[in-house]
C-alpha cells in the first residue's frame, strides 16, 4: 500500500522541483501593482509573525507529543500522569493565548491599514 501511495506521489514531487524562477508571477504582480519591496506595517508583522507561529506550532506539537509519551509511559503513577495533564493543559493555554494574540494583531493591523487608505 506504502509503494503504491509512493509511487502515486512521485511524479508531482518531481514536478514540484522542476519550475522556473519566473513563471509569470513577477509578470502578473507587476500588472497587478503589487510591489514586494512594501514596507507597509501590516506586511513588515506579517513576516515576522510567519516564522514565530510556525515556531509556535511546532513546541506545540512537540508538547502534546512528549506528554502523551509520558502519560502512556506511567504504568499508573498518579504524579507523571498529573505532570502530564498539566502539560496539555499548559500547552492548550499557550496555543489559545498565542491564537488570540495572532487574532488581535491582525485585526489591529487591518484597522490601520483600512484607515490609512482613507
């Protein structure tokens, strides 16, 4: 089943890596008017927050990875398994702080954005 799945995927991997650097984008975007040089507020937090929220993700996955581990691994002592509740929850807590920072980052952004083109 994995060799057929493998041998389905490879030739779009294949094709993934077989593009040109300019396969018209840079043609449409300067139709468009859309410069890539911006240093508009909204574009300058938006490629720092990419890399941070992916970073985010990623220590949230491996959280919930290792208390899972640690939860399976206790053979019933009730203080990892305490340890590892409250490391889910802790991580949950993060994940939902860090969201709704995200979230109000962006709408502060596009509130300045919307207000500046007034």
């Amino acid at each position: 089943m994995i060799l057929l799945v493998v041998s389905c995927l490879a030739p779009l991997t294949s094709q993934a890596f077989n593009f040109k650097t300019d396969s018209g984008l840079k043609t449409t975007a300067d139709t468009a008017q859309i410069n890539d040089t911006s240093t508009n507020i909204t574009v300058a937090t938006g490629r720092v927050l990419a890399p941070v929220l992916s970073f985010v993700g990623i220590l949230f996955f491996a959280l919930m990875i290792y208390a899972g581990v640690l939860w399976m691994t206790a053979a019933g002592d009730d203080k990892k398994i305490d340890k590892a509740r409250q490391i889910i929850i802790a991580a949950v807590i993060g994940l939902i702080i860090v969201a709704l920072a995200y979230t109000i980052t962006r709408f502060v952004g596009e509130s300045i954005n919307n207000n500046a083109q007034i």
